[in-house]
C-alpha cells in the first residue's frame, strides 16, 4: 500500500476512535460536597466583609458563586434538618431541638417530633439511591438522642458527633462516632489519640472519599463543622494570633466590616447600618480590664473561623491532588447567624480559656458584629438570624454566563437572588441525575419545597417570585420578593420591610402597607399549617386551657413549663426559692413569662436581678451585695401588697414596695435555668444560667 495512503488510513481510524470515545463518555457525574458551619455570623468571612482571614474560602467565592440573599432556619437542628432534607424544618420533624414537644392532651406535635421522621429522605438516601458514595463527618444534631443516626439515614460513611459540643479529644464532652461504632479515647478505633475536631472531620472526609474512588463511584460528603459553635477552642498558637487584635473593638469593627461589604458589592451602599442594640455598651465606655476580656473572646472566635478556613484549605487541597477537584460541586453555608447566647458579656471560664476544659461563648457584642449590617442573632427570624454566606464551587460546571475569558470559573460573580436551604437538595438532585423519591422504605415522602440553584451556574435565569418562609420557637418570617414580614415571639407584632431599599430591618411598614402585611400573614399562617409549624408549643393556643390550680412547684434544672401547667401568679403573692448547685455570673435561674407580662430571677455581669414585666411596663430591681453571687439559695418573695423581698440564703437584703402584682397569668410558660421564646428582662433569650441550679421551688399565696 502507499504509504501516504497507510498514514492518512491511520490518521481517520485514530479520529474515528477519538469520535467514538468522546461520544461514549458523556461528561461523568460530579462529585458533590455540603458544607455546613455552626453559629457562623454573615459577615464573618473575608468575602463577605470579615477581617478575619479566609483566604481558602475567598479563593473559592472568586472562583465560583457568592450569593448574597441566601438563608437559613436560625437554629442548628431545624437548619440540619432543613438541608439535609430538602423540607421546611417542622415538615422533616425538627420545628424545634432534639427533644419532642406535646400538646395540651400529650401527644407530641407532628413538627416537633425532635428527630427526623419516616416522611422525608436525607440527601444521603437520595444520592446513595442514584449511585453515589455517601459520606457525613462532623455535627449530626437531629435526633442521635432518638435513635436517628447517620449510618441509618442514607449514610454509607461517618465519623460523627451527635450534637457538637466539642474540639478536642480531651474535650468535656467529648464522644465521637465511626461508621456507628463509639469511638474511645487513646486511638484503638483507628482515629488518632488527639486532634482538633475541625482537622479531625476534614481528614475523615478525604480517608472516605478514596474509599469512594476506589469503588469507582462519584462522592457525595456532608461536611458538617461545629465551628464555630461555643465553647468556642482552638489551638493556642492560632489564639495567640488574633490577641490584641480586636482592642479596636465592635463599634468601629463593624463599620470597617460595612464598608468592605460595600466595596465587595455584597450589601447595597443604600441600606442603613442596623444600630447597636441597647444591652451592647459603647466599646469607648468600657475600662481596659474589659476590652482586655472581650479581645480574647473575640481571639478565640476568630482563632475557629480560621482554622475552618484552613481545613477546607487542606480539603481542596485533598481533592486537586487527587485530581477530583474540577468536577467537585461544593457548596458552602453556615447553619444561623451569629449567636447571642449568654448576653451582651459572652462567657470567658476555664483555666485555659480557648483550651479543652474551657467554656467561651462569644455573646450579643460580639454576634452584633458578626452579623453586620443586621439586626439580631441565631433563634431570630431578622436577617441577622437567617442570613447566610452561600459559596458555590465547580470549575467544570460554573461558568461566567458570558463566556470569553472567564469562561470555565464562575469569576466570583454574585448571586442577588433570594435562596432557601430547601435549594440544596434540588440542587443536589439536579446536579447528580438523582431522583427524589415519592415514597422510601415503604413510607411516602413530602415532595422537596426547593428550587435547584444550577441555572446560576451557567447564566442568569429570571425566576418566578416565590415565597420562603420560617419559623422558630414563634418567631416567624415569610419573604415575597423584595418584602418580608417578620415577628418576635409567637404574639409579638407583625412587621413589614421593604428589603430592596431597606434589608436591614429599619423601616417597619405594617401601618402603612398594611394590606400588604395583612396578605402576607395569611400566607404565613397557611404555610404554618400546612408545614407543621402550627400547632407549635408557643402558640397561645393554650390560652384556653384553665390555669392550673397547683399552689406549690418543686421543679427540676430543667423544667419547662406550658402556660397553662405553671404557676398562676394573677393578682396573687409568691415565693420563688432557687437552690444553686455551682454559681454563675450569667444567666436566667427561672423565668415566667415574656414581653408582655412576667417575672424572672437572673444574673447579668454577676449581679443578681429581679425583673416583673407588668403589661409591658418592666421593673428590674438588682442588688450589689455579694452575698447573691455565692448563695446556695435565693428567695424572691413578692406579697400581696406588691412588696418584694430578696433574700440570699435565708438572710434578708433587700426590700421594695414595686408598682403591683402580674395582672394576668403570662401567655408564655416557665422554665428554669433559661428563658425561651419572649424574655421577661433586659436580656437576650435564652440567656442560660451560666451555674448549676438544682432547683425551684414557687409557693403561691392562697387565693383571698
Ligand atoms: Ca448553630
């Protein structure tokens, strides 16, 4: 044969293989990676702002998607929930924590059941049905306590806590576990002795997903961190970094925070910087010793964002040198807003502070600042409670919806448009040619509230306006394009923003929109229904149940009292002991009641308080005398006549006349050691008792 004729045969035979294997390889399914933190404020990354460096996860948003208007359900179970499942919290059984609440009758309400029940499917399921590896390593927290685990929910691989808690393998509270086996302590189950959880569930996820690609199969990883969730702990030599670097403190912090939020484009220039809320003190006003205190809490924060920037650092990392990176979709959020817990002080406690037996909590000043520019925290259903940072990532799926030059990397483009975790799970099937079942394991399934987020990837789709809604311990929200209506409390007033001009919550509309408001409650309400948010236990529901005719309560540390089961103190004296097992400078011993009617005994910045909220006129007496701080009982006796005695141990110290006895028995409940829903006194709930109580007892006074 000619030989020009042999090559040209073999050049067309060697095109025509070529043709035939990219026809047969269409291209092959992508990896896909959930990532979730804890208690994360919005503001809280360099690319949304932060000073805190995050150099990875910048470099993942200037290389992907950030999106601006993205939310989450204000709380850590109802947000896993959530994401996990696709559903409204309530819908998937999680309204609330890990524990069931009941009805007026006793039987437990079908929203908050405290664990995932049998009518939704965890993305773990689904992908695992569509072929996937399915792996979770890190914070389970819906129901482990109620015999929902991960290895029995869709996850073929785990290394879990159940509820967070800890950093370190000498932590308090440590207790992990491997693929459904506790793991000890000293490293016989193959995890090292020590680590620092953040490194710990990044390492676990790479071991897995090559176990992944030795079966030869895409991976889907749910990674969820518990930083930076208190008792925030990091290594000390990444504390030692931060010290001193936040003496400037949060009022002048949050501008800077402002103003590169502004030049990143994250925030519009237009929205006014939400005021600092009246419990946060002006950093100017505060002595030296204090700001000392607040810059290591805030050392300490800044120390666990940090380190979760690195570990997904060392994720990347992992996954380019393993060559799955192109292909790898991550989607990165974190699962509420900054926290308040603990109040304006947060908590600084331990002889390490930052180390393994300490317990730091950043509180309110700090979550003000977490969460620029928005008003209020983690259980509120304001923006400072529900947004999130939204980072999306995939070089070989993301692209500039122009083409050209910044064809194949999303170019760090920003995504305005409002998103809902429920999005996840449609994204999730919508990338992974998964199909979400109608019915699993025999039981039929809620159908997906979301919309997949894909069509962002590659252009910018219109999208049809839809609402979004929450709930959370009454709190309730529901966004409609550019308006949201919002509340405090299960009675607290509705509230109307304008969030295209106004996203920070300054403007309350109700008055003058008001039909506007009127229609968007209504859809609330249905929603309520019709996602098992209603019957919810904070409801006033129970308001028409009798009160109770008890005349004397031994309660328990925990105890959590319905309106109807707790004390009728309506126009009636009483005597309130606490019994205090380990003191505590913070926090609530027992309070009844809300914003409208209420009493409470607390501690705030170690002195010890009385509040009575009488028809939203509160009066809160507080006493200097040390001998509160270390008593082992404290009395508050208000008499008929309205005149309050305090006592510590058994020994009388102060005695006032106050304006009048509760006029009406308070809509909320009681609990001890905390204040749920509504909060009776100048702080914010729950405001946990930083001590041990070991009990309450109330004795009413006869009726007259
Ligand atoms: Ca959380």
């Amino acid at each position: 044969m000619n030989p020009i004729l042999i090559l040209l045969c073999g050049l067309l035979s060697a095109l025509a293989h070529l043709a035939a294997v990219q026809a047969a390889s269409p291209p092959s399914r992508p990896n896909i990676i959930v990532i979730l933190v804890d208690d994360m404020g919005w503001s809280d990354l360099g690319c949304y702002g932060s000073e805190i460096p995050t150099p990875n996860l910048d470099a993942l948003a200037s290389n992907g998607l950030r999106f601006t208007q993205f939310y989450n359900t204000a709380r850590c179970c109802p947000t896993r929930a959530s994401l996990l499942t696709g559903l409204y919290p309530h819908q998937a059984g999680v309204g609330h924590m890990t524990s069931p609440h009941k009805d007026a009758q006793g039987n437990v309400l079908p929203g908050y059941t405290g664990r995932l029940n049998d009518q939704c499917v965890t993305m773990g399921e689904v992908m695992g049905s569509a072929g996937y590896f399915t792996i979770m390593s890190g914070k389970w927290h819906v129901g482990q306590n109620l015999g929902v685990v991960p290895w029995e929910r869709g996850f073929d691989r785990s290394l879990n806590a159940a509820a967070g808690g800890f950093y370190f393998h000498d932590s308090a509270r440590t207790e992990l576990f491997l693929n459904g086996q506790p793991v000890g302590r000293g490293g016989a189950s193959g995890v090292p002795a020590e680590w620092y959880s953040t490194d710990l569930w990044t390492e676990y996820g790479l071991k897995f997903i090559d176990e992944a690609r030795a079966a030869r199969k895409p991976f889907f990883l749910y990674l969820a961190h518990n930083a930076p969730h208190f008792p925030l702990q990091a290594p000390p030599e990444t504390i030692a970094r931060f010290r001193g670097q936040y003496t400037m403190g949060w009022d002048k912090l949050r501008e800077a925070r402002h103003a590169r939020q502004k030049e990143l484009g994250v925030v519009d220039p237009s929205w006014p910087l939400a005021p600092r809320p009246e419990g946060v003190k002006a950093w100017d006003e505060l002595g030296d010793a204090e700001k000392d205190r607040f810059d290591q809490i805030m050392a300490i924060y800044a120390a666990c964002v940090h380190r979760m920037d690195r570990a997904i650092g060392t994720l990347v990392d992992g996954l380019r040198q393993r060559g799955a990176l192109d292909n790898t979709l991550i989607l990165f959020m974190s699962d509420n807003g900054g926290n308040a817990e603990s109040g304006p002080n947060g908590r600084l406690e331990g002889p390490d502070p930052g180390g393994a037996s300490s317990t730091v909590f950043c509180g309110e000043s700090w979550a003000w600042l977490q969460n620029t520019p928005f008003r209020l925290y983690k259980h509120f259903n304001h923006e400072g409670g529900i947004a999130t940072p939204l980072i999306a990532h995939w070089p070989a799926g993301i692209r500039s919806p122009r083409g050209g030059a910044a064809a194949g990397t999303g170019s760090g483009r920003l995504i305005h448009e409002p998103g809902h975790l429920v999005d996840i799970m449609a994204t999730v099937v919508d990338v992974g040619g998964a199909t979400y079942p109608k019915e699993f394991n025999g039981h039929a399934i809620r159908p997906m509230e979301g919309r997949s987020l894909a069509p962002f990837f590659s252009s910018v789709p219109s999208t049809e306006v839809r609402p979004l809604y929450w709930e959370h311990e009454g709190n309730g929200g529901i966004r409609l394009g550019d308006w949201k209506l919002v509340r405090r409390g299960a009675l607290g007033p509705w509230e109307l923003y304008n969030l295209r001009a106004d996203r920070t919550e300054q403007a309350n509309l109700a008055a003058t929109r008001s039909e506007i408001a009127r229609d968007l409650a209504a859809q609330w309400d249905a929603w309520a229904k019709r996602a098992y948010a209603l019957p919810g236990p904070w409801k006033a529901a129970a308001k028409t149940k009798p009160a109770s005719r008890r005349a004397r309560f031994d309660l328990g540390p925990e105890a959590d009292l319905a309106r109807a089961d707790s004390p009728d103190c309506s126009n009636r004296g009483f005597t309130a002991t606490v019994r205090i097992a380990a003191p505590g400078r913070e926090g609530v011993l027992v309070a009844q009641g809300g914003e409208a009617h209420g009493w409470a005994m607390f501690f705030q910045n170690g002195t010890f308080h009385f509040a009575l909220n009488r028809s939203g006129s509160l009066e809160q007496i507080r006493s200097d005398d040390p001998a509160f701080a270390s008593a082992k009982t404290i009395t508050a006796a208000l008499g008929a006549d309205a005149t309050l005695a305090l006592a510590a141990d058994g020994r009388e110290i102060l005695r006032k006349k106050m304006a009048g006895l509760l006029s009406t028995l308070p809509v909320d409940g009681l609990q001890v050691g905390r204040d749920l829903a509504g909060t009776v006194g100048d702080y914010a709930a729950p405001f946990p008792f930083a001590g041990k109580i070991s009990g309450v007892l109330i004795e009413l006074d006869p009726r007259r």
